[in-house]
C-alpha cells in the first residue's frame, strides 16, 4: 500500500514536471550534472517539430542531444562520435537552434575534455546548421554554446 501511494506521487511529480516543461521532457530544459559526472543523454525519439526541417519524417531514430536549456539540438549523424586530431576528418553534427538567429553570425563551441585542462574552441560559420566537429582526445567533453546572442550547454562523450 505505502509503496503503490510512493509511485503513484512520483507518476504525479513526472506528468507535473512533463507539464510544467512545455511539453519537453525536464530533463531536456535543465539537465544540472553534478561536477565531474559525464552524462551524455542521447534520444532516438522523434525529433521535436522544431527540429524536423529537411528530415523525410519524424526524425525517429536518428540519435540527438539536447542543450541543457533545451534551446539547442544536436543531432549526431555519426554516433558515437568520434574524437580525432585531423580538423578534416571531424564528426558530422547538425546543430538546430529552438531560438531564432542572426543571420551570418557563427556558432562558437567551447569544449572542455572533462577532468583535465585540456580545452579548445570551434567556430561554426553562419550559426547552428551543419557542421563537421573535430575535438582532439576521447572522453567526455563539456560543450558551451554560443549562437545569435543565446547560450546553452551538453556533455558529448567522443571515442
């Protein structure tokens, strides 16, 4: 009895949290990670309709990230991604911004590899879209982004 009432409060607690989140799941919209855990939380779900320009469908199946804020998208069409030291041979991501852009303005990631002091920065030209990212070492990197005035951050684990 006291166990079904416990997980009847948690089923209210999610559908609250999934209502107050509009729609998105909270985990989407602030995704705090405590210092030194590296969470990367891939979806195969249906992308959100914001993100679905160019996709045939849904977008059900192809892995993505959300921004912490859930005001970014990154869908991994290489997965996992890989690291690599060549800046021609990066992994393919399709960076989609929930928030409107400025046109021409780029994309800047600031990456930190996790539990180092290793850290680089990329410039996506013209803002989220399509992008060939390089980090240098395998693990759990620590992306900030910043795009069109906006800011939003993920932890992408490369191989």
């Amino acid at each position: 009895m006291v166990i079904r009432r416990g997980l009847y409060a948690l089923g209210a607690l999610v559908v609250t949290a999934g209502c107050s989140a509009g729609g998105q799941a909270p985990e989407h919209r602030d995704a705090r990670r405590p210092s030194g855990s590296c969470v990367s939380t891939v979806s195969r779900d249906a992308l959100p309709t914001w993100a679905r320009a160019g996709f045939s469908d849904d977008g059900s199946g192809v892995p993505h990230v959300f921004g912490e804020r859930g005001d970014i998208l990154a869908v991994l069409f290489e997965y996992p991604p890989k690291a690599s030291s060549d800046p021609d041979d990066g992994t393919k991501i399709l960076w989609v911004s929930r928030l409107p852009q400025q046109p021409m303005r780029p994309l800047t990631i600031e990456a930190r590899l996790d539990g180092t002091a290793t850290s680089v920065t990329r410039e996506i030209t013209g803002g989220a879209g399509p992008s060939s990212v390089d980090l240098p070492k395998a693990g759990c990197w620590r992306l900030t982004l910043n795009w069109s005035g906006h800011t939003d951050a993920m932890t992408l684990t490369f191989v």
